[in-house]
C-alpha cells in the first residue's frame, strides 16, 4: 500500500535526515495540506495555559490522493485534545 510505503520512508527521512526515498514517492505536481492547525495569536494563550493543564497534543489522520501510482496529494487532518 503506497501510504505505508510513504510512512515508513517519511520516518526514514526523520531519522536519516534523507529524503530522496520518500520524495520519489510524489508526484511531480504534488501538494501538502495542513487542515485545523491553530494560527495567529493562539501560540501565547495557550502557552500561558499551560502552568494549569496538560497541553494539547495533536491528534489527527493522514490521507492520500494518488495518481498514476504516485502521491499527488498529502493532506494531513488535526484534532488538538487535552
């Protein structure tokens, strides 16, 4: 499955600091999306909150588009729980 490829060769990437394996995955036109990543100003509150309560820690979903047997898509879904 081309997700488990990508997962594994991403994780390579972060422990090699090589990222060749995992960029002859994509397409030549391919896009990365960020979807619910909190922005602007919410950096500070949240960093003065969190002398009170655990921080919140991203959860999310990886989804794929392909086409041709290559990445087109890679668009990474989050959730923030505390």
């Amino acid at each position: 499955m081309l997700r488990d490829e990508y997962v594994a060769r991403f994780n390579e990437g972060v422990r090699t600091g090589t990222w060749s394996g995992m960029l002859e995955l994509l397409d030549d036109d391919a896009d990365l999306e960020f979807v619910g990543i909190p922005s602007g100003h919410s950096v500070g509150a949240r960093r003065s909150g969190r002398r009170s309560r655990e921080p919140e820690r991203p959860a999310g979903e990886l989804q794929l588009e392909e086409r041709d047997g290559r990445i087109r898509t890679i668009r990474v879904l989050y959730e923030f729980t505390s």
